[in-house]
C-alpha cells in the first residue's frame, strides 16, 4: 500500500491510498494545502490502533 498526494484542477489537493497493483483503494477529501494533505497521510502512516479502534457500518 502505498499514497499518492495530487493537485486538482481546482487548487486543492487530496490524496490516493494504492494497492501494491496500483489499484485505487480509497480517496481522501480536498485539502487546501499540499501540507495538509501530507500531514494527513503522515498521521495514518504513523496510527497505532488499539482496541477502541472499530468498523462502523452506516449501511
């Protein structure tokens, strides 16, 4: 897995999560800085989940 950062046509930024076949996996929101969006990817990257962590299905 693997995170690409873009720029929109529009100025804003948002980030890909990648599968190791290049596959996208999920899409994050818009950001309005390039910044933002690293900050955001660094703080998945560092998670560490415990056991609040949980799945909550809204379907």
């Amino acid at each position: 897995m693997y995170f690409v950062i873009d720029q929109a046509p529009d100025g804003h930024f948002q980030f890909f999560i990648k599968s190791s076949d290049h596959e996208t996996v999920a899409m994050s929101k818009s950001f309005d800085t390039k910044e933002a969006a690293q900050h955001a990817v660094k703080a998945i990257m560092n998670a560490h989940l415990g056991s609040e962590s949980r799945i909550e299905d809204l379907v």
